[in-house]
C-alpha cells in the first residue's frame, strides 16, 4: 500500500513509521521535516501535496498543535490553535484528499483521550479531539469510491505499548473497518 504519513517526525509517526516500512511504501510529510513538507492548517498546501503525490491508498494524520492550560488561561487565539491545527487540518485534509485518494483508499486521523475522559487542563483537546470523532462518524456515512475513514484516539502514548500503537493504526489502514473510533490504552 501507498501511505502518506503526515507528522512522521513526530513522537506517533516516529513509532509508525519503521513499523510499516516493513509492508508498506510510506511516504513522510511533515511541517519541517519528511520527504514532503505540508502545513495542515493551509488548504494550498494541502490541495498541492495531494497533487505532486500520485495514487495515494492511505493517508494517515499524526499531527496538529493543541493548546494546553486552564479554564481560566483560556481564551480565543488559544482555543484557535487547536481548531485551526488539530481539527480543521484534519477535517480539510479530507474534503480534499477525497478527491485524490486511490478507490478503496482509507483515512486515519489522529484525536485523543481527551475527547471524552479528560483531566484538568485539557479543555481545548477535549473540544477538538470529540470534533474529529465526530466528523469521522458523519463523514464514514458518505465517503464514495469504497473510501474509509477511522479515527485513532490514544492515551498517553508513552504509556502505550508500541505495538498496541501500531496495531490501532494498522487496523484502519488493512481492514475494512469504517466510522470507528479505535480507543488505545484508556
Ligand atoms: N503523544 C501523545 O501522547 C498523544 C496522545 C493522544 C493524542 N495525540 C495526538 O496525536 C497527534 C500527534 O501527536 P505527537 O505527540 O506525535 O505530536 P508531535 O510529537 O508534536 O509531532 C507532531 C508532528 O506533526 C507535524 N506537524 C505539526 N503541526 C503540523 C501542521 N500544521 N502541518 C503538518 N505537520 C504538522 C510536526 O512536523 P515537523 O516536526 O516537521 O514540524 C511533527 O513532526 C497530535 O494531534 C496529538 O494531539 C498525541
């Protein structure tokens, strides 16, 4: 299989990454790093990866800032962080790479505990972390060409086993699952 792996660089990708290697063609994007550069949170940009890379089977997302503090540190430009990164990046990933991604293809997008057993201070991930599962139930209802979209939401993944990591991944991209969101280590 094809895989643009975006935000291979990161503590996620860089666990991925070697681990799929072994079957798989991946291809690593990141915002300064990967053997192609994307900046999620820019719909150019990602309307021109999609076109330099041909015949995509599966686009998995790893990245996308969030802020982290509390109620009260809260406030507009820091809930955008998140919304504009984690969220709408990974949303307009989607809208987009539909278009593009080979029949049968699958997206994987990355949300996160917080979505739904958060602790203090993680008000804005639990905000963009339930959006992204939300956006995958919906959107898994009306994807065409066959295409799939998962969603994985880890707990804290130093405390994951690697390979239960992996095998959430893995599950999206070679399965036929679709509209699941894969919850790991909570
Ligand atoms: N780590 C955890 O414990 C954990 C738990 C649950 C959920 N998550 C979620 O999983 C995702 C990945 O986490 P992580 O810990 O692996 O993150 P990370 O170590 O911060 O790495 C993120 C990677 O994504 C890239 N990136 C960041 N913003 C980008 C953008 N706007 N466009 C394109 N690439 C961008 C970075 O690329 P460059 O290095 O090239 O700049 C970086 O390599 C995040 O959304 C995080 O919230 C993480």
């Amino acid at each position: 299989m094809k895989i643009l792996l975006i935000g291979a660089n990161g503590e996620i990708g860089q666990i991925l990454k070697p681990a799929f290697t072994k079957n798989h063609e991946i291809i690593s994007a990141g915002r300064n790093s990967g053997d192609f550069r994307i900046d999620v949170s820019d719909s150019d940009s990602i309307e021109k990866i999609f076109k330099e890379i041909k015949d995509i089977d599966a686009c998995i997302c790893v990245a996308g800032d969030c802020y982290t503090g509390d109620l009260l540190s809260l406030d507009e430009e820091k809930l955008n962080i998140g919304i504009k990164n984690k969220l709408l990046g990974q949303v307009n990933l989607v809208l987009i790479g539909q278009k593009y991604l080979n029949d049968n293809g699958s997206f994987t997008l990355t949300s996160g505990k917080m979505a739904d057993k958060p602790v203090k201070n993680n008000i804005s991930k639990a905000i963009v972390n339930g959006g992204i599962n939300s956006f995958v139930l919906a959107t898994s209802l009306e994807l065409e060409r066959g295409i799939r979209i998962n969603a994985i939401s880890p707990g804290k993944v130093s405390d994951i086993p690697v390979s239960d990591l992996v095998a959430a991944y893995l599950k999206s991209i070679e399965t036929t699952i679709n509209g699941e969101i894969i919850k790991v280590n909570y």
